[in-house]
C-alpha cells in the first residue's frame, strides 16, 4: 500500500512537472488572430492582396526568386519618408509592374519591367517622391485601366 502511494505521487509529480512545459509549448505556437485581416491594395475597385515590406531586409528581398505571382496579389513597400525609390529586377523571374505611390495617389507605373538578366539588371525609379511602392503581376495596371493621379487605398492589418 505505501510502495502504490509512493508511485502515486511520483506520477503526479511527473504530471505536474510537464503541466507547464506543455502549456507553453501550446501558447508560444504562433497563430494568426481569427479577425486580423490580410493587407491590402484597393484601386478602381480592384483589390491586391498584399505581403508588406517595411524593413530594409524585406525591401532588399522584395518578390526576388519567385516563380510565380496571382494576379490578386503583390507587395507594398513601405516607406517612413518620401523619397527618390529605385527597384531594379535582380534576380525577378517574372515581369512586374511597379506603380510608385505619393500619399493615397498613383505618380508613376513602369509597366512590365522585364525580369532580370546580366550581371547588373537595369533599375527604375519615378522622378516624383513617393512613399509606397506596389509592384503586381506584369500586365495588371493595364488591365485594370490603372493610370497616374488614381485613387490608391491601403488597409494594413
């Protein structure tokens, strides 16, 4: 009787010993909030899912290596100050178009900027300050009938 009380306790000492363990094993799992909504681009009523890049990690990385990009999505850069941004397509698989964004309203688009090749792929940049930079599928803005002096709206999560 007194060996059985012993493993008794030895169990629930063991049990309470993971209790925590497994607790924060199960609330440190990373999980997006039910209700938080994705990022997103609304122009003409056309609206792009969008990953956000507002680092300079993120920026530098950009849509690089990526074989393939939905019509719906893209990425927004964004910046803290206005200013002079230049992209270039190294290492882009795919052509994008890069519309430049000043406040709520489109100042610039290149359109389907090639992806890009040799050592030092060419770079694009709007001679209007911007502080936010889309860049979608190639071809996009101009389906979309997307030209400078559109109204942009971003809804960031």
């Amino acid at each position: 009787m007194l060996n059985q009380k012993i493993k008794s306790r030895n169990q629930l000492s063991s049990l309470l010993y993971f209790l925590p363990v497994i607790f924060l094993a199960v609330s440190c799992t990373p999980q997006a909030p039910a209700n938080d909504p994705e990022a997103r681009v609304e122009i003409d009523g056309e609206v792009i899912k969008v990953e956000v890049a507002d680092d300079q990690a993120e920026r530098n990385q950009g849509l690089m290596h990526r074989a393939d990009l939905d019509d719906d999505r893209g990425m927004i850069f964004v910046f803290e100050e206005y200013g002079y941004y230049s992209f270039w397509m190294k290492n882009t698989l795919i052509p994008l178009d890069i519309i430049w964004i000043a406040g709520d309203k489109i100042v610039y688009i290149k359109h389907s900027a090639p992806p890009g090749e040799g050592v030092v792929p060419p770079s694009y940049a709007s001679d209007i300050p911007a502080n936010l930079v889309l860049e979608v599928n190639g071809g996009v803005a101009e389906e979309n009938g997307w030209e400078v002096g559109d109204q942009v709206n971003l809804t960031l999560p």
